[in-house]
C-alpha cells in the first residue's frame, strides 16, 4: 500500500508567455477576491490530491484577477502554465461551456452537465491535451450571489489515480466555506467601507434566516435605520424613547451579526427596502406599530 506523500500548493499569479511584470503582480495582489481564489483553488485541490488546479469566477470583467492556476508538488513548466493559464477563456474549451450550461451547484464530472451530442473532449481539453494526458476532472460549481459564480476543475494526469466518489463527498463539504471566502472576497474588493466592514457582512445567503430572528418591532426600526434615520429620530416616529429604540438597535446588531451602523448598511447595499428585498416597507404600512 502506498504512503501518501504530504502535498506542498503553489499558487500562481499570472503568466501570458512571459514572467508577468510588477503591475499584473501588484494588482492581484491588491484584490481580495484573487486572494481568496487563490486560497480556495489552494485547498480544494490539496484536500483531494490533485494534480493540478484552475479556477475562474464567471460574471467578473477583470481577467487577469477572476482566474487561478495551482500546481501541487512539482514547478509548473512554461508550456503547461501557459495551457492551464489560457484554458478558462478558450474558445470551445470546458469552461466555455461552463458558460453556456451554468450547471447547479454541486460537485460533477464533465460528462454530467454536458448533452451527450454535445460533449466534445478534443473540444473542452484539447489545449491542455498537446501538453499532458488527462487521467481525471472534477468540477467544482459555486454560485457566489446574483451575477457572480466560480468554477474550479481539479485535474489528474498522466498516472495519477481517478478520482473516487469518496473525494466527490470531501470537495461537497468544502463548498460552504469556499462560497464564504469568495464571497467576503467580493464584498472587500467592492465595499466602500473598508476590508473591516466587509468582512462582517453577513452572506447574502444567510441574510433570511438571520431576518427571520428579528421581532416585529426591530424589523420597524430597521426600516427606518434603512431609510437614514439616526436612533433619536426612529424615536420621535415610534412615539419610543430613545434609550428603548437603542436596545432594538443593538439586537438588531447581535442577531444579524454585525457591530456598526455603515456595516448594516454594507448588508443590506443594492437591495430594495420592498419588494424582493426584505419588504420592511410594506410591513411597516400595512401593520404599523401601536
């Protein structure tokens, strides 16, 4: 029986068939949302042993920031970077059809989302097949919010094992902390408040069931804290003193778990006050608060 050998990651930042220069290195540097799909490409592919691991977020303009490629155990060689690198924004390739297909979240082969017509391995992995032979691929489907998703493909080669159903369920139980990563990613690159106020937000997949905790009358001085109210002045509409008011505004806080009134703010940013949102709005007109 063989021993497993412990797997050192390398990430890479960028190549386009020449080292890349200090501006493409500063400037993944400066995103949030690199690091964080560096970390997750990182550990995915480390958790399964991969060989190799290559990752885009679809729905980002930024090329250069929105792709990663891993490499476990050996110096990536030119000629292979320059394929992996190249790989997530080819014409015909895997991730084009990603693209296209937009499969469910989740943890697939290729063949699995793919019409049996319309799956076309010399397609899909051709660039990567003039430089190694592919053993194996497991891809990784995670949507991120409304106009954002990531895909990652871990990649066996040459002669390396297939991948076994058992790495299917431990790449399935990664997924919540990669769509957290991601996201706080995202919410860092975007927020104007500041990596602390973004790294606080709530998900916006766990803002529903954190609004379910709120009573009738904190979901009121929530309305009005929305609509740029200071505490006194959620006061004098309620006909509350401002110390009651205060402590629904600090249970508001506790149960949505955020600390500072620009981090509520940050939460609930882009979304309507009715609507799809959280309809504080017609809550607050159709059962107003005696």
């Amino acid at each position: 029986m063989m021993t497993a050998t412990p797997h050192v990651p390398s990430a890479t930042i960028a190549r386009t068939g020449r080292r890349p220069d200090d501006h493409h290195i500063f400037r993944c540097l400066d995103s949030s949302m690199y690091g964080a799909l560096a970390h997750v490409t990182t550990a995915a592919t480390t958790l399964v042993e991969a060989d190799l691991g290559v990752s885009r977020v679809f729905g980002v303009d930024d090329r250069m920031c929105s792709r990663c490629v891993v490499g476990v155990n050996r110096r990536l060689e030119p000629e292979l970077f320059d394929a992996l690198w190249t790989w997530p924004f080819a014409k015909g390739s895997m991730f084009a059809s990603l693209a296209v297909s937009k499969p469910r979240d989740g943890v697939h082969r290729p063949d699995e989302w793919a019409d049996e017509m319309a799956f076309e391995r010399q397609l899909w992995f051709r660039s990567l097949e003039r430089v190694i032979s592919i053993r194996d691929i497991l891809c990784i489907c995670v949507p991120l919010d409304a106009s954002n998703w990531l895909a990652i493909a871990l990649i066996n080669h040459g002669d390396s094992p297939s991948f076994t159903d058992a790495d299917r369920r431990r790449l399935s139980h990664l997924l919540p902390n990669i769509a957290r990563q991601m996201h706080l990613g995202l919410r860092r690159d975007r927020s104007p408040h500041g990596d602390q106020t973004a790294m606080n937000a709530p998900p916006p997949a766990e803002l529903p069931a954190r609004m379910a905790k709120l009573s009738k009358t904190e979901r009121h001085v929530l309305h009005h804290l929305r609509q740029g109210l200071t505490e006194r002045q959620v006061a004098g509409v309620m006909d509350r003193s401002p110390h009651t008011v205060h402590v629904h505004v600090k249970n508001i806080y506790r149960k949505l778990g955020i600390g500072k009134r620009r981090e509520l703010l940050a939460v609930f940013d882009g979304q309507p006050h009715n609507g799809n949102g959280s309809h504080l709005a017609q809550e607050a007109e159709a059962d107003p608060v005696s």
